[in-house]
C-alpha cells in the first residue's frame, strides 16, 4: 500500500470519525453562542421601559452600552475557547499522527515554537519588523546532526493618527540544523529577485559613527545560480568558494522544484535556513468545516515530505563538504 493511500484510509477510517465529533461539538457551540446573544438583547430591550420610566434616557444609555460591552467579551471569552478546543483536537489526534505515519523518528511539539532570539541568529532577514510570530515546532535527528523547524510569520505594524496598517515581511518556514562540524567562515546565501536584485549584506564599521559598507556578492559564473542566488562569505575569500558543487546543484533542483524563496546561513555549527512561502498554516485548522477536508490534511504531509527533502539535501552534502575538507 502506497503512503497516499495509507493516508487516506487513516482519515477515513479515523480522522473523518474525530474531525466529525469535533464539528458536531463545534457547531452545537455555535447555537448555544446564538442562544446566549438573543437572551442578552432579549434582557436589553426589557430594560428599555423601567430604565425610562425610573431615570431618564442618559442612565438607559449607560446600563445598555456596559450590558452590550459585558456581552461582547463573554462571547468573545466563549468563542476562544472553543476554537482552542477544536485546535487541541486538531494538532493531537490528527496532525501529530499523520507525522508518525510519514517521519515516525520526528517529534512534534505543538504548544512550542522557535524563539525569535534564534530566528535573529539566523541574520537572514535583513528588513525590520514589529511583530514576530511563530506556530508549532518539529524536531528531529538527522545522519550528521539534528534538526528543528518552526513556521513563522513576521509583520511591520505601522499606526498614524487616522489609520493602522500591517505589511508582511515574511511568511514561511525556519529551519535549523545543528551539525557535527563548524564552519570557519559565515556563509550567506539569499535569494535574487526577477531583476537579480539582493538584500545587501553591510560590514559594520569598528568606529561607532563609521558607515556600514556593503560587502559585494561573489560570483560563481554560473548563470543559472547566479540569477536565483547571491553568496556573500565573511571575511570575503581570496580563493575560490568553498562550497561544494553538489550542493549548488542541489538548491538549484529544489528551486525548480518548488517554486519558494530560499535563504541559508553557515554560522559556527548551524546552517539556518529560511523556506518563504505564503501557504497557510497547515497545521493548525480553520473552524467550521475546513479541518474534515481530506486536501488539508494532504496538504500538510505533502509540506513534511518537502521539508524532509530539503533536510535530507542540506545534510548529504554537509557531509561530503566534510570529506572533501579532511581530504
């Protein structure tokens, strides 16, 4: 049996069944919400004649905005509850054993996430940001090392007298191996765009007022790579790239592959890596029925098979990087 038709027989026989019991539950939650809603405005408007009666308009306007208010965060207090429901079923009894199904070696911490003092180690995203979030973390052993991956998303929130607004600056994945071996030189690569226009990477002057200087991209006369990445080493070589060349063929197949903006970094003994895609979080579930879709849970081991082909690419070629460094 094929691992697709493994997995589709899992969510017939058993995520169909729980996904099911959840809407249920969810949507008999919903009525009740409704029920809750009518009895307040039911409990308002019978207000309304005493309240005019007794003390006049202005303390009628009062009593109704504060039972309105009071209405409002019940039904907000109640609403989060139920999804936090619905999520927890969600991550424990269907995607943690879709996990186990596709890599039963990885862990899946659900309640945890990577932290945004190693996302800044990375020094992949050179753009300034305000808001830093991050949903669930993987974690995992490799043949020369470890691993662990987060999805996360990062915004610039700007507020002006009239109006707020949110950018996003990145969305996708954030990956980390730990390795058995250290890098002698930080190594950058990040993506180009269309125009082969990079992010620049900038050399801090020692002097506190000294201007940053731009550190410029080395060339691998390769067109194919060079129009999809830059390279920038710290401090610049004077030789040619110490990069192997199995592996820039590597990150050129996963490029075409999957369509993703791909960065990595070589610092000390991590190679941090940043997959920007704009998928959702697929591991966490809409409400209503888009949790008992059989194309979400696809979806997300479709996503798991990806990460363990890039993981699998970054770790086969760290170690041949090692040979041909002891040779």
């Amino acid at each position: 049996m094929t691992e697709e038709n493994k997995l589709k027989e899992l969510y017939e026989q058993k995520f169909l069944p729980i996904l099911k019991k959840v809407e249920q539950g969810y949507q008999a939650k919903k009525r009740s919400e409704r029920q809750i809603v009518i009895s307040i405005i039911l409990m308002i408007v019978s207000w309304i004649p005493p309240v005019i009666f007794l003390s006049g308009i202005t303390l009628m306007i009062v009593i109704t905005c504060e039972m309105i208010i009071g209405a409002v965060v019940i039904n907000s207090f109640y609403f989060e509850s139920q999804h936090n429901d619905y999520n927890d079923t969600y991550q424990k009894q269907i995607i943690k054993p879709v996990l186990s199904l596709v890599m039963p070696a990885w862990h899946y911490h659900f309640d945890q996430t990577m932290s945004q003092e190693k996302f800044d180690q990375s020094q992949l995203i050179r753009k300034s940001f305000s808001c830093y979030n991050g949903y669930n973390l993987i974690s995992g052993p490799l043949e020369n090392g470890s691993f662990e991956f987060s999805r996360i998303h990062l915004e610039e929130r700007k507020e002006s007298d009239d109006e707020y607004c949110s950018i996003d600056v990145f969305q996708g994945l954030l990956l980390i191996i730990t390795c058995k071996r250290s890098f002698p030189e930080q190594m950058f690569i990040t993506p180009r765009d269309k125009l082969r226009n990079f992010t620049p990477l900038e050399e801090k002057g020692k002097n506190w007022f000294a201007k940053s200087k731009e550190i410029p991209p080395l060339e691998l006369h390769r067109s194919a790579f060079d129009d999809q990445f830059a390279i920038h080493v710290l401090p610049p070589p004077d030789q040619t790239l110490p990069v192997p060349q199995s592996l820039i063929d590597a990150l050129l197949t996963f490029k075409q592959k999957y369509p993703c903006d791909l960065a990595l970094s070589f610092i000390d003994n991590k190679v941090y890596c940043t997959i920007g895609t704009k998928i959702k979080n697929l591991f966490t579930p809409g409400v209503g029925l888009f949790g008992i879709q059989y194309s979400t849970i696809k979806a997300a081991q479709d996503q798991i098979l990806m990460v363990n082909e890039f993981l699998n690419v970054l770790d086969t070629n760290i170690h041949l990087w090692d040979k041909n460094t002891t040779n």
